[in-house]
C-alpha cells in the first residue's frame, strides 16, 4: 500500500513540475523530445525518397519483359575462335552446353578432314550447318566468337590434282 502511495505522489510531483517548467514534453517512450522525432522523421522520409527515385530509375517499366542474359565481352580478347577453341571454352559460351560443344568438335573434325587446309568456320553462318545451332543460337553467339582466316591460307575448295 504504501508503494502505491509512494509512486502515485511521485507521478504527481513529476506531473506538477513538468507543467510549471518550460521544458518541452519529454516522451516517456523513448526520452526524445518532439523536435528530435520531427527531425527523425524528416531524415526518414528523406530516405524513403531517395530510395523510390533509385528504385524508378533502376527498374523495368511496369508491364515489360525482363530478360536476363549474360553480359557481353568488352574486349576482343574474350572472345574465342571456334576453329581452335577447345570443349572447355565451348562449354562456357552462354547455350551451348556439353552436347552442343560435342557436336561443334565433331563437325570441325569432319569439316577438316573432307577440306585440308580450310577452316571449318569462316563466319557466323556456318555454324548453322551443324544440328542444334539454329538462327537463334547463332545470333545469341555472336558476340563471343571471333572469325580468323589466316593468311595465305586456301579458303576456296582444294584444288583437283592432276
């Protein structure tokens, strides 16, 4: 009982001073004043700005398609030769998996073997004669392959002995 008394006369002494003193209210929460929330609330909305002008800018418009590929190479020597690359670096070109590096390996060996002397790939084009690499895949390609003819090279058929 006499705790009761005791806290409740100190809640009035408390009460009383804070109406006769000019100090602003003091929130019983968090022991801020009004002027440190309003300031905190003012950052927090700044922030909350900022964020939604970052996310409109970074972001797809509504409604639109989002496709996720991979990044092109920046410079020439990312880009490989699919005359002498390797089933290593074949597997690593973005859609051509183990099956489809096979198949180039194959079709380069065979394209050697009927034409000595000539590259398998002069252009982009001629990867659509092996099965799997369709107009799509080729065009997806392009920007990771690289044609070389070297020089003094026969590029044209072989000539017929006599």
């Amino acid at each position: 009982m006499s705790d009761k008394l005791h806290l409740s006369s100190a809640c009035r002494r408390a009460k009383i001073s804070a109406e006769s003193s000019s100090v602003p209210p003091v929130s019983a929460y968090w022991g801020w004043t009004r002027a440190h929330q309003a300031g905190i609330a003012v950052l927090l909305l700044f922030c909350l700005i900022f964020l939604s002008v970052e996310l409109y800018h970074r972001s797809a418009p509504w409604g639109s398609d989002v496709r996720l590929t991979a990044s092109r190479p920046r410079l020439a020597e990312n880009s490989i030769d699919p005359n002498t690359a390797d089933w290593a670096s074949l597997v690593r070109l973005p859609g051509v998996g183990p099956a489809r590096a096979t198949k180039l390996l194959n079709f380069r060996v065979a394209a050697q073997k009927a034409h000595p002397g000539r590259k398998a790939f002069r252009s982009l084009n001629d990867l659509r004669a092996i099965p799997t690499f369709g107009p799509k895949t080729v065009r997806h390609l392009a920007p990771w392959l690289r044609f070389s003819i070297a020089r003094g090279a026969n590029t044209s058929a072989p000539a017929p002995k006599p």
